[in-house]
C-alpha cells in the first residue's frame, strides 16, 4: 500500500511540474479579437437562432485562421 501511495504521490508531483513549465510558456492575456481571428457581434433579432449564428461564426473563424 506504501509503495502505491508513493508512486501516486510521485507522479503527482511530476504532472505538476510538468504543468508550472508548460504554463511558464504562455502569455499573460489572450483575445482572438485582438489578433483578428473573429468576425463582429450580429445581431439576430427576433429569430432566436443562435445556434445558428454561433456555428457560422465558428466557421467564419476557421476561415480567417
């Protein structure tokens, strides 16, 4: 049972280091708006579609990527 609980402890420690690098690597802020990657806010107005309007906007952010 020490044996497993060591292990379980050790690749705790492992992944998290392992987490504090990788983290290390990324930017303090991020926002695809800023970089261009998204369209403009559309309105839908009385429709009530937006699953709609969030798919085409996905594809139109796939595009523009």
């Amino acid at each position: 049972m020490k044996k497993i609980i060591s292990a379980l402890l050790a690749l705790l420690i492992i992944s998290s280091l392992a987490v504090t690098a990788f983290a290390a690597d990324l930017p303090s802020k991020y926002s695809a708006a800023d970089k261009g990657y998204v369209t403009p806010v559309k309105s839908q107005g009385l429709a009530g579609c937006c699953a709609a309007f969030s798919a085409v906007s996905c594809l139109e952010s796939d595009y523009i990527i």
